[in-house]
C-alpha cells in the first residue's frame, strides 16, 4: 500500500506501531521482571511474570520504570481492597451496640475460617458473635493483655505461627506456613479467624497456599490475594506461595477430609546433592 492509497493508511500505519511499541515494552517488563526473579535466585511461572506485568506491586517499583504502569494514578481509587471503612457511630445502650468486624476481614470459608487484620478491642464483640473458636496469630509480636483477657474470657484458644514478611526477599519458612496450614485444616480449631497486623501480607499468603491445597486456579488464588491486599500487593508474596511445596501439608488434607485420597499431586523437586564432584573425585581416586 503507498501512500497515495488514500488518508486510510496513515491511521493503518499509526496503529501498526503503536502495536509494535506496545509489543516491545510488554516483553521488557516481562524481561525484567523474569531477571529480577533470577536475581534473586528464585523461579516464577510464565503466568505469574505475565501477571506482574499487568498488576500493581509495591515491591516491583524498583525494578519497573513508571511508564511501565500507566494506571498508577488510578490504581488507588480502582483498589479491591477489602479494608474496614472507619465508622462514626453515636453512643447507643448496651443492647444495641454496634458488631464491628476486624480491618480486611473476610470469609475464606464461611462457618470455618475467617481472615483479617488485627482484633482491636471494638471487634471483640464481633467475633464472639461469629463465634470463633480458634485464634491464629501469625506476627511474631507478644498479644497485649487485653487480647489475652479477651480469648480467656471468650473461651478462645491461641496459637502462633510466625510467618515471615516477604521484603526484599523470600523469606517465610516452609516449615512455619506447613504449621500454620496443619493448624488451619484441623476442622476441631473452628472455626478459626487467621489474622497478621494488616490481612494482607502474611494472612494473605497462608490463605492462598491453603487455596493451592484445595486445587483452586492460580489466577483465582492471585485474584484473592490481590482483593484484600490492594495497591500493596507484593510480587515475592506471590513468588513463595506459588513455589510452597504443599505436600509437606496434604496428608493433614486428605485425613481431614479437604482433599480426596486419590488426588494426584506432582511430587516435589528433589533437594540438590551435598556431595560435590569433588569428594566424589577423591571417594573414586581412594
């Protein structure tokens, strides 16, 4: 086609390279993220990197350039984050009492567990109302004492697991999320509220490997994880609960009946060898 053809070809040009533009930067920040991944000795599915591509994460600014995300400015008010609106409520008798659930609370199953930020004290009467049975902290920080005197009163058991927060680096333990999960499944803890400070990081990883555990689709999981955790997503929180080896926690499934016994689950990648060529070469010359 010449240019003659008519004014027709110059949008039809236009639109060509601003395909072609688009192409190019897509696959750049597909390679810099899938570099930003090796960097740091880690391994990511080609969905998982397509995915980063297209979402907010505040632990990718570092490695995008702004105009990599164009909708930034919007991206706050487009949110799906889930957090508890503050409420101004007059004082009221005691009998009516306003029930005020947890910042970033939710269902993962309901009558199960829930998940959520940190109980304050004007959530305690929500959540003896939910009726929940079992506390999961999974901060490393002492309960104050009202919280104690809370649970004790309320009859509530309390468990810890310490699940690391993924900054800069990969850095929850198997064993720990493998504890909390086992903790989670046990159908005699509910039902049980999983809570972090905010419901989004840590609370958000532990609730999408027990989705991992269930078969969900990894985009529904992400979608979730990006429900509740918002603009503050984090790209290494998807990283670790992709890559969790869920079959350090699938015999607590199958005997707590979240799983059939038939499930076929791909058998984990064997741990690299200690012994190295060398001692092999000295073990061979001996």
């Amino acid at each position: 086609m010449s240019i003659s053809d008519g004014d027709s070809s110059v949008p039809a040009l236009a639109l060509g390279l601003r395909h072609y533009r688009d192409q190019n930067d897509e696959e750049s920040v597909y390679d810099r993220i899938r570099e930003f991944v090796r960097s740091l000795g880690l391994s990511a599915s080609d969905g998982l990197i397509y995915h980063a591509t297209e979402n907010t994460h505040e632990d990718l600014k570092d490695v995008l350039n702004p105009r990599d995300h164009e909708c930034s400015s919007n991206c706050t008010a487009d949110s799906h984050g889930t957090i508890t609106p503050t409420l101004s409520i007059p004082s009221s008798p005691e009998r009516l009492q306003p029930l005020i659930p947890p910042t970033n609370y939710g269902a993962v199953l309901p009558g199960c567990i829930y998940r959520s930020g940190y109980p304050q004290e004007k959530n305690y009467d929500f959540i003896k109302h939910v009726g929940i049975k079992t506390i999961l902290t999974l901060v490393p920080e002492p309960l104050t004492p009202e919280f104690q005197a809370f649970m004790k009163d309320a009859g509530i058991q309390h468990f810890h697991a310490h699940i690391r927060a993924n900054k800069g680096e990969v850095r929850v333990e198997s064993c720990e999320m493998a504890r909390a999960l086992r903790l989670i499944m046990d159908r005699s803890n509910h039902p049980i509220l999983v809570h972090c400070n905010k419901g989004k990081h840590r609370t958000g990883c532990t609730i999408a490997c027990f989705r991992r555990v269930l078969g969900l689709d990894p985009d529904v999981i992400r979608e979730e994880y990006h429900t509740y955790a918002g603009v503050k997503a984090r790209f290494l929180d998807e990283v670790f609960f992709e890559n969790f080896d869920i079959n350090l926690v699938m015999w607590v499934a199958r005997q707590q009946g979240w799983v059939t016994p038939e499930m076929d689950i791909a058998p984990p990648t064997p741990p690299a060898s200690i012994t190295s060529s060398g001692t092999v070469k000295a073990v061979a010359l001996a």
